[in-house]
C-alpha cells in the first residue's frame, strides 16, 4: 500500500478545517480523501507535505460546473461554492478557491497540561508523542473504582477492530487476547476492580501497534462491560472514577486523558472512545456512552454507530 502523508487546509469563508490524505503516484502526490477535522484536531496537527497545490486522484468527483481536479483551484465564480448549502457532494468543496492549505506550525492547545492532553467527552485529538509525531505504539490504559459494599464487580475492558466498510475484524478481550501477532494485546483481566491497587495502576490495559494493524482496519473501538451482569444483578450503578489514559511506552508518559464523571446507572457496557485513521495518523475522539449489554460479544453491533461518518 502506498505511503500517505497528510495535508491541513481551512476554508477561508467559514473558517472550517479539512484533512486532505495524499498518496504519491509517480512523481506527484495527489488527493485521495478528504474529511473535516474539528479545530482541536487542527491545533495538534500539521501538513507533513508542503505544496502549494494538488490535484485529486480519479476516486474523487471533479468540480461539476468547471470539472477541474485542483484543490482550491476552481475556476468557477465564488457563488458556485456557498459552502453552507447547495452542494451535490462534499467533494466539491476541495476545489473552491476559498480552501487555502495551511502550513502553519502546531499550536499548543488549551487543554495541555504538560505534555498531556485532557479531553472532555466528543473531543477528538490526533494521537503524537510529545515532538509532535505521529506514535506507532500506544499503551492504553483504563480504570475504575468500584463499590465496595456487596459482592465483587468484574469489569472488562475490550477493543473491537472494523474495516473501512464497517465489518468487525476481530474482537480483542480476555477470552482471545492476541490479533495479528501482538498488533493488539490485552494484559490481561483484573477480576476485582480497583480494589487493592496501587493509586496509579490502570485496572487492566491493551498494547496497540498502530503501524501493524492491517490496511483495511479504519477503527479501533475500546469498550468496557460488567462481566455475568445478569446473574449477578449488577451494573454501572455502583462503579465510579471511570477513566481512560493513552501512553507512550517507551517514554512511560500519558498523553491524552478522558475521565467520565457522568452517571452511567443501570447501563452494563460502556464505549469509552475510538482510534480512527486520520492522513498519516490516528486520532483519539472520546465516546463515554453508556449502553445495554450481557456478553462482550453484543457490542459488535452496537459499536458500528460510532464508526466515521455514522455518528
């Protein structure tokens, strides 16, 4: 598979960020997607590909008034492009010439504290080390504290690989640990919750190659569930200080951070967030919705709502 690279534009009308994914045919780089970005994303990340202009591949419908194929070239008049209504696809809005690529250099965003970026839930910020490039591996860690009055909470944590087509690849949990030789690996399954633990010991974690994992995976989804939550008449009700942290192994530094402090009550299950490709990279959005579950399995179904573009 070809190597892409990333490009940030913004829309000078609106003030809105794109992605552009790029991908080298020959001796040019042409355009092969194109996404919003929210302007958190856009304070984190910068084009890896400085060029003052580019054309879009063949997957990709041309300008319908002008045809043309350049990003931010058309040669049309402004009032073809409203940027706000009117469009037959969101293609179209690569070539108005209101879209300027942006070079510019990454901001610091508000939310740092450190070099660790805390986000509040629907949040999305690409996943960089603290040079600000794109991390291959990342260690996820989740946590929780659970009650203790009355009979053990056995929560599990999940993740749940899906293609660019919505279809699950695999399904990584304490029944099946391994995909693809160590792309992903759960640790293991804490049966006991937080009880006992060190004050800054995740409860259970997951290793994830993010450069191994195949070109078809889009999505990475990390759930958490009450293991036998039916025969044990037991749900979110009783556990609190639910958190997720994304570190960068070899560093040993947390770099995004999202702590749920919602009530999630008789809910079983829990979508803590998602990794999407993004260009070159992967980026981190935070969920925290509870939903219904008995077994790890349910969630395979229910998690395709928050793939891209389904949300």
């Amino acid at each position: 598979m070809a190597e892409s690279k990333f490009v940030k534009t913004r829309c000078a009308k609106t003030g809105k960020y794109y992605g552009l994914e790029c991908r080298q045919f020959g001796s040019t780089w042409k355009v092969v997607n194109f996404y919003d970005m929210s302007n958190e994303e856009a304070s984190l990340v910068s084009s890896n590909l400085e060029q003052s202009s580019f054309q879009t591949n063949d997957n990709l419908l041309p300008c319908e008034k002008c045809g043309t194929r350049t990003v931010g070239g058309c040669n049309c008049y402004s009032g073809s492009h409203s940027c706000s209504s009117g469009m037959p696809y969101e293609f179209q809005c690569i070539y108005c010439k209101d879209l300027k690529i942006d070079n510019s250099e990454v901001e610091v965003s508000r939310d740092r504290i450190g070099e660790k970026i805390v986000l509040s839930q629907g949040q999305e910020v690409i996943i960089r080390g603290a040079d600000n490039k794109p991390l291959k591996n990342i260690y996820v860690g989740v946590g929780w504290e659970a009650s203790r009055s009355g009979p053990n909470i056995d929560v599990d944590s999940s993740v749940l690989v899906y293609s660019n087509s919505g279809n699950l690849l695999k399904l990584v949990y304490f029944g099946d640990k391994i995909y693809l030789d160590d792309c992903i690996l759960h640790h293991g399954d804490n049966l006991y919750g937080s009880t006992g633990k060190r004050q800054d010991q995740d409860d259970e974690n997951i290793s994830v190659n993010l450069s191994r994992v195949p070109s078809d995976g889009q999505t990475l989804v990390f759930v958490i569930n009450i293991y036998s939550c039916v025969d044990r008449h037991q749900d979110f009700s009783t556990i609190n200080d639910l958190y997720i942290r994304l570190m960068d192994p070899d560093s040993k530094k947390t770099l995004i951070e999202y702590r749920m402090d919602q009530n999630f009550g008789r809910n079983t299950g829990l979508v803590v967030g998602t990794a999407t490709r993004k260009g070159d990279g992967w980026a981190f959005k935070a969920i925290g919705e509870g939903v219904m579950v008995n077994t790890v399995q349910q969630f395979s179904s229910i998690c395709t709502r928050y793939l891209p573009g389904r949300q």
